[in-house]
C-alpha cells in the first residue's frame, strides 16, 4: 500500500541505504544537523534509523518538537519522550527522583501504579516545577539522567523540526538565544549523547536571525538529504505500482517521473500513485494508464482533488511570510512563468517596492526570505536566477496561484 503524508514504515520504506550508513557511522563521534525540504522523506529515514538502531542494543530517544513554543516546554516534553522509552524508563524515574522530590513522594514505582497514571503525575509535576527560571538546570539533570539510565552508549536523541521549534521560540520571545546557548553546553559538557537536529527550516538562518551569528551550531556535522535519483524513483514507482496491483511498463515511470520532474519527491510520487490507483483501479494495461498520465497530473494531482496534498506549502505562506505575502506571491508568480525563472535583481527591486526598510535591512530580509523559500521547496538560486526548485510546484503555482 502507497504510504501518504505519514513516515513511511517497515516495508513501506523505500532503500535510503547510503543516508544511513552515513547517519550511523557519524552519529557514534558526533552529532548531526539533518537538512531536508518539506515532504522529502526526512522523517521515515529517521524512524527507520532509530529502528535499525534499536535492534544494535542502542537507546533512541525521538521527539518532534515543531509545535514546541518555549526552552521550558521542550524540557517538558524531552522528559515525557524519555518516560515513553521503555528500554530505560525504570532507571529514568528512579534517577528524576533525585531532581523532583515531589515526583519521590508522589509515585511508587515498586507497586502497582498504572503506567498511564505515573506518566501523568510525571507531566503534572514537570508543569509545576519546570519554568523560566529552573528549565536550564531541570534540563541539564534530565539529560544526565537520560544516560546515566542506559547501559549502552552513546544515547541518541533525535529533535525531529528543532530549527522550527526554536523559530517558534524567538517569535513568542521565549529566551530562544538562551536555549541555544544551553543547548551548545549540553553538547559539549555531556558525555555519552548524540543529537540529531532534523528540520526543514534552515537551522543557519533561525540562528543568525537570533544571534547574529551561527557559532551555536557549527559544531553539528551537517547531511544534506535530497530526492531520489532517478534509478531509485523508478524501483520506488515499480513496487507501488505492484503493491497498488497495477500494470506497470517503463514507459508508465518514464512518464510519471516528466510529468512530476526533478527533484523526484518521495511524497509527490506517492501522492501520484495514489490517484492513478483510484482513478484507473480497473485498468488492465499499462499502455491505458500511460495515455491517462497527462489528464490526471493536471486536473486531478494539481486541481481541486490534488489541493489537499499542497496546502501545507500553501499555509507556510500564508503564516510565515504574513508580513511580507504580498512581494513573496508576485516574485513567485513572475518565476513560475518560464523555466529560467526571475532574475535576483528583479526579485529584489519587487521585494523593495512592497517595504519601507532600510537598504541594509533590504538586503538581510530579502536574503532571509529566498533562503527560507529554498527551505520551503519553492525556489532555488541558479547563478542570476531565481527558479523553482520543482517543475510539479511550478506547475502547481501556475496553475493555482499565478
């Protein structure tokens, strides 16, 4: 069955074979700041990681944290993710009793206390006693008690959408430099645990807007993930289309792979398979579904049908780039017109003629902007140009939003 929207996994996950070996061989020395555009495939390789990882006898924390909005929160939230790893959750509570005396009186870990109802009192407890002025040090013996309880190390802890979550802090002014700072001490100062920082927003800039410099996180080892080649997407096409029971030729996946083009998106191939699943189920030859490709692609995937699968990046806009909607919708329109795009300078005079800025502050935002739209898999810089990453978003814009 075509896994959509949801982290692909087991046998729904298609071969990342070389992205994790890269991730295992570095993670034991270092830790990771994983990049990757929207709806690339970012969080089925990393559950996929943890699984293999697990099965190696090592403690994986996971906790995404998109919607996390303040330091004393994420201390919250780690702490619950680490109640949830059974590997280590009797250790854990016993060590956090040591920090939450509340929590000592509170719960007896020996009787016959439901698991749900202790992981409650631990979630009412972190609420009263994990605030603007205690998360720092609360968080500091959280971790420590993190891998103080497992046997084997390092302990990985994965922060799926950090880069987000520490946007989410500086917008709601939410001491997010201090988080950062004392993120960079925990990593540095703590023995035995390794961090992979995921996200789609690009972590440098949410830095730099916030400190003025990237220094906090230089020391993460940066991979970089991006779509399928163009043999993998055709294995991926071939075995959905088996799983979806339909006739497949070459010709089918050469055709599905022009329509959608480069970068070849795990998520838009699924999204395309799907359709073709319920609209040609009774479809007996490939050469029908082939003839069919073109009228699917533009009226069912990018019409009316097809706009759920596009309204996250449609969101993002609307929300995240409220303040300047207006020059960021013109600039696109005028790139999603010819395959060469819009040239940066006249992306830039657009941009000026919608702000009252400064030419220095001009230059910082608009610089900020175009990379956070290349974070957002819209556009891509092409030496002078500004282009759309994808053919399927251009066609998209053009066709929705142009």
């Amino acid at each position: 069955m075509v896994q959509i929207g949801a982290p692909a996994l087991g046998e729904d996950f298609h071969d990342r074979t070389r992205e994790l070996e890269t991730l295992k061989k570095r993670i034991l020395s270092t830790s990771i700041l994983l990049t990757a555009p929207r709806r690339f495939g970012k969080t089925s390789l990393l559950r996929k990681f943890e699984k293999q990882m697990k099965e190696e006898r090592y403690n994986v924390i996971y906790l995404d944290v998109m919607h996390v909005y303040s330091p004393e929160r994420f201390v919250h939230e780690l702490a619950l993710a680490a109640y949830d790893e059974a590997s280590i959750r009797d250790k854990f509570l016993q060590n956090i009793k040591e920090i939450f005396k509340k929590l000592a009186g509170a719960l007896n870990i020996e009787g016959s206390v439901p698991g749900a109802s202790i992981k409650l009192e631990l979630s009412r407890i972190l609420e009263s006693e994990v605030n603007e002025k205690t998360w720092q040090d609360h968080g500091r013996e959280i971790i420590k008690s993190i891998t103080a309880s497992s046997e084997k190390t390092p302990v990985i802890i994965i922060l799926d959408e950090l880069p987000e979550a520490v946007a989410n802090m500086s917008r709601e002014d939410r001491d997010a430099l201090g988080f950062l700072q004392w993120f960079r001490s925990i990593r540095q100062s703590i023995d035995n645990i390794r961090f992979i920082v995921a996200g789609s927003t690009s972590f440098e800039n949410v830095v730099k807007s916030i400190s003025k410099r990237g220094s906090y996180i230089n020391d993460l080892h940066r991979i970089d993930l991006s779509g399928f080649s163009y043999d993998d997407a055709m294995e991926f096409l071939k075995k959905a289309f088996k799983d979806e029971e339909l006739p497949f030729s070459e010709d089918v996946g050469r055709r599905i792979l022009e329509l959608v083009g480069e970068p070849y998106v795990p998520y838009f191939l699924a999204v395309f398979v799907g359709l073709i699943s319920e609209e040609l189920r009774e479809v007996s030859e490939p050469d029908a579904i082939l003839n069919s490709l073109e009228e699917l692609y533009w009226s069912k995937l990018l019409g009316n049908e097809g706009s759920r699968y596009f309204q996250d990046y449609w969101d993002r806009l609307r929300i995240y780039y409220s303040e300047y909607l207006t020059p960021v919708r013109e600039i696109l329109n005028e790139a999603s017109k010819s395959d060469e795009g819009i040239r940066v300078d006249t992306a830039k005079e657009i941009f000026i003629k919608y702000t009252e800025l400064s030419s220095e502050e001009v230059n910082d935002k608009f610089n900020v902007i175009i990379k956070d739209l290349e974070n957002d898999f819209y556009l891509q810089r092409r030496g002078e140009y500004l282009v759309f990453q994808s053919k399927l978003m251009k066609d998209w814009w053009r066709l929705n939003h142009g």
